[in-house]
C-alpha cells in the first residue's frame, strides 16, 4: 500500500506510478511474522555478514549522532562480461548499499537498507525493516533516502496509520 507523507493519508496511485523511485510518500509492505518479540537484529546480521561468493566489502562501522543510527557502507563487486566501452557512464564494476540501524538496550528495533545510484553518485531510496507485534508483521517501509533524518517519525506514523486502517 501506498500513503502520502507526512500526512499519513491512503496514497494516489497514480502519482505513485508516474514518480516511480521518486515518490514522495511512503510505500508499505506488511507480511505475517510469528515471533514474538520486536528485535530485528538478524536482518541487520543478514546484511552484515560476510558471503565468499558475494565478494562484499564493509567499511568500519559508525554512529550518526544527527540521526541516532549506526552506518556501514557495503560494496560488493559485479562480475560482469566485458563492456562494449568501459568509459560508459552505464557500466558499472559495484554495486552499493548503505545500512543504518537504531540499537537500543541491546536490540535492534530497525533497519534499513538504502540503495545506491551510481550515475547521480548518491544513495537514492531507503527500506526500513521493523516488527509490529500488535499485528503479528513484519513491516517494510519505502521511501526516498531523503526522508532519513526523519526515520523516528516515519515508523511511529506507519505503525499509527496501519493499526488505524486494517480490520481485525
């Protein structure tokens, strides 16, 4: 489903299919999650780890003070056949993913997975990761990379706006 922000209202379709990874609001996906608790630390462990045949690399992790996240950057080398011309701005050798994610107490609350653009050299769409037990879901939000500083905001109103709109 799709809503607009930060109003929080049933999204416009067609603006959604017109802006594509432009959209300005939200798009929300929701699938059934049977555990109990909220911690979604093996996603962030997902993400993180370390695959021989993805041959990713990570920067050093950091903290975010302005957003209160931790962020490491992955790279993860292509394998490719050989380009027509390697000097096209369309050929790319990397792809890019930035991962932030909020710890508190130990737990992980949310992650999210922001994407790179190669050709405008900027990350460009985020997805949050979070659980809402009251539903028994697992929640992923869309939206472009940047709504971030307003992450907090983005998940209380998502989880406000599901509880408001599905019927039990």
């Amino acid at each position: 489903m799709i809503a607009s922000w930060p109003d929080m209202q049933p999204g416009d379709q067609e603006l959604w299919y017109k802006q594509g990874l432009r959209y300005d609001g939200l798009r929300i996906r929701v699938e059934p999650y049977r555990r109990s608790d909220t911690d979604v630390a093996f996603m962030r462990d997902a993400y993180l780890r370390l695959r021989k045949y993805e041959n990713k690399t990570f920067d050093p992790v950091v903290y975010i003070n302005e957003l209160g996240l931790f962020f490491v950057k992955a790279t993860r080398k292509l394998f490719r056949a050989e380009p027509q011309d390697r000097n096209s701005p369309y050929w790319f050798d990397k792809t890019i993913n930035g991962y932030y994610w909020a710890e508190v107490n130990g737990q992980v609350p949310v992650v999210f997975d922001c994407q790179w653009l190669p050709l405008e050299k900027r990350y460009y769409i985020c997805e949050a990761l979070f659980v809402m037990p009251e539903i028994g879901s697992l929640v992923e939000v869309i939206f472009t990379v940047e709504k971030l500083p307003q992450w907090r905001a983005i998940v209380s109103s998502t989880q406000q706006f599901l509880l408001s709109h599905i019927k039990r």
